[in-house]
C-alpha cells in the first residue's frame, strides 16, 4: 500500500482535535474518489492508495489545500 499523511498545522498552542483531522482526511477521500482516486482512510492522517500513480497524483490534487500539507509516507524497507 501506498500512503500519504496530511500534516495539520499548529496554531499557536492549540493543537487540532482528532474529530477534526478525522473529517478533513475523510472529506480529502470523498474527493478523490470524485476523481476517480480509489483510497482507504488508514488513520485520521493518513491516506492509502492501490499504487504509486495514484498516490502521486493524489499528493498533487491536495497539495493546494490550506488545512493541511499532504507528504509522502515511505515505506520501511526494513521490514520487507
């Protein structure tokens, strides 16, 4: 599986609730699924794609957002 994580900033001391993170990971889903992106929702920052095409295009179609910042999750070729 192919990942990305979407970082949500800090505002000052103030950190983001996890309902937050949850609904705007699940929201970028539905959008890429409008695009014809399948995914799964692995945790509330996390997004997994079938392939590295997807991901990658995926990485782009988010990449303009302001809430978060999408970046991508390398696999740990450690454990392989």
């Amino acid at each position: 599986m192919y990942e990305i994580k979407l970082v949500y900033p800090r505002l000052r001391n103030y950190k983001p609730s996890i309902t937050y993170t949850e609904t705007l990971t699940y929201a970028a889903t539905i959008d890429l699924f409008l695009r014809g992106i399948y995914t799964v929702q692995t945790s509330a920052t996390r997004i997994g794609f079938e392939s590295e095409r997807d991901r990658t295009l995926g990485l782009l179609l988010l990449s303009d957002r302001t809430e978060y910042t999408p970046v991508v999750v390398e696999k740990d070729s450690s454990f392989t």
